[in-house]
C-alpha cells in the first residue's frame, strides 16, 4: 500500500512539473477587463506597495491600486499578443543599424505612430511621396510597435 501511495505521489509530481515547465508568462486579470502579459523570461517582480500591486520586468513596469487587480496566474501565452500584419504594396524595411525604419507605398499625409510596449506613443511622422522614414535613435532598446492605416507591425530595438 505504502508503494501505491508513493507511485501516486511521484505521478501527481512529475504531472505537476511539467504544467509548471509550459507556463512562459504572468498574466495579470484587471477588474476592467483588460490584461497585463509579462512574459517569464523578462523575470517580473510582483510586491505589494501599501495598496499598491507593482510588477517590475526589463522591458516595462506597471503600478495599479490593488483594487484594479482580479487576479494574477501564470499561464503558456504566445510571447506578445500582437500578430504581424501586413497588407498588399506595403513595404518595410529596417536598415542593417537599426537607426531608422522606411515604409514604401503608403498614401502622402499616411499618420505613422510608433508605440512602446505600456502602449504610449513615443514617435510620430507623416508620409509624403508615398513613404515615411523614421529615426529610431532616440529609441531605447526594447519592443515596440508601428501603427498606420489598419497595419500593426511590431519590431525590436537592440
């Protein structure tokens, strides 16, 4: 019997370590519905300020009153939540630095925004002859995001 309890055990164990070993991220639940995805290889911090929930990771930090937050698990989420999106005659391309971005074909007075990952904009400009280039050099290292018309790209800054 002691046997039967003790292959239940190494079962429950082994089962247990290998749902641990394919979450990749925390994901934080808002009361507002929305989400928050810190991905496990960045190391976020999780404290409790006073009545603050802070969580503190490489690329980006968050603080919110507790009461903002549902609930916070660890789960196998892709790595941003953000997919590739490209559409037909849209071209761009980063040079080999990494300084600047040029985006070909798009239509004059086309809004190009660059966001970082906490979602605020950090650069802006507007096409003329059909494209846009943008200098990336004020830009720290990290993840960001392209927005014009409907097309979404997202890019790292080394």
């Amino acid at each position: 019997m002691k046997k039967l309890k003790f292959l239940i055990l190494l079962l429950l164990l082994a089962t247990f370590n290998i749902a641990a070993t394919a979450q990749n991220s925390l994901v934080i639940y808002l009361t507002d519905g929305s989400t928050a995805v810190f991905p496990l290889a960045e190391l976020p911090e999780i404290t409790f300020e006073g009545e603050n929930f802070k969580v503190v990771a490489k690329q980006a930090n968050i603080e919110l009153p507790r009461a903002e937050v549902k609930e916070f698990k660890f789960e196998d989420r892709e790595s941003t939540a953000i997919e590739d999106v490209t559409e037909e005659g849209d071209n761009a391309t980063f040079n080999a630095d990494n300084n600047y971005i040029t985006i070909d074909g798009i239509a004059n007075g086309t809004q190009v925004t660059i966001f970082n990952i906490k979602g605020q904009k950090v650069l802006a400009s507007t096409a003329t002859n059909n494209s846009c280039c943008i200098s990336l050099e004020s830009l720290t290292a990290g993840l960001y995001i392209i927005n014009y018309n409907s097309t979404t790209i997202k890019f790292l800054k080394k």
